[in-house]
C-alpha cells in the first residue's frame, strides 16, 4: 500500500461525528491516550493510538447512528474495488474521487445502511499542502 502522510498506515479507520471537534479530541487524547495526528480547523482531526487511527469528524447529531459515523478501509485499487461493489449491487453515495490530500476515494451504504468509505493512497502529501496542521508523535 502506498505511503501518505496525510493517512495512518492502519488500514480500517473509523470516522467518528462529534459536534465540537476541538473538545472531542481534547477529550479523546486525556482520556483514551489518543495521539492528534493531524487537524484541519475546527472540523476535522485524525488521531492514532498504536498501529490504530480513528477520525474526529464535525457533524450534527441526525436521529440516526448510522448517518452520524462511517468507517474507512484503505485499499489498493479504489476502482477495481469500486466496480467489485456496484457488481454486487451496494448504493454508492459517491463515486471514486481524486482528493488534494493524497487518496483517491469513493463512498458506499451498505444493506443495513451503514457508511463505508474506501480509499487508496495516489500521493504523497504533507496536511500542510491541504490546509491541514500536523502534529509531532512521539
């Protein structure tokens, strides 16, 4: 899989909604011993812990679990993967996409109605060329 730093090297990845961003990774890191990987505003952060990540992701709290959080898996070859999908018959929400932070990415539903995200890495790219802020791990 190819490297990004803009992406952990953990390949399932969970998106989390959090209303305040800022106060859930705060939160997240004193408490759990989550690491701030990186941050984009007040909307977005990736956190790791060990060889795992999750992501902090801004949201309103909808009346559904399943449209507050979605998981991320990184993959290979996001198209193969795509047409793999639709083959079988999942809803995509969005179709595979080349992103200014390195992965090229499509979304999905799957048939209990949970978000999936999948992506592979097609760069190299530090959050600063996006717009992100990095953080030092130790």
């Amino acid at each position: 899989m190819r490297a990004n730093r803009s992406m952990p090297p953990a390949t399932v990845i969970p998106v989390l909604a959090y209303p305040d961003v800022p106060a859930a990774v705060e939160w997240l890191c004193a408490t759990f011993g989550f690491v701030e990987r990186w941050r984009a505003g007040h909307h977005r952060a990736q956190l790791t812990v060990g060889a795992g990540a999750i992501v902090v992701s801004a949201q309103p709290m909808p009346p559904s679990a399943d449209e507050r959080h979605s998981t991320m898996v990184r993959v290979d070859d996001v198209d193969a993967h795509h047409a793999h999908v639709v083959a079988h018959g999942a809803r995509i929400v969005a179709p595979p996409t080349d992103y200014p932070y390195g992965e090229r990415q499509y979304s999905v539903v799957d048939l209990a109605g949970h978000h999936w995200t999948f992506s592979q890495s097609v760069a190299d790219v530090a959050p600063e060329e996006w717009g992100g802020t990095s953080h030092e791990l130790d």
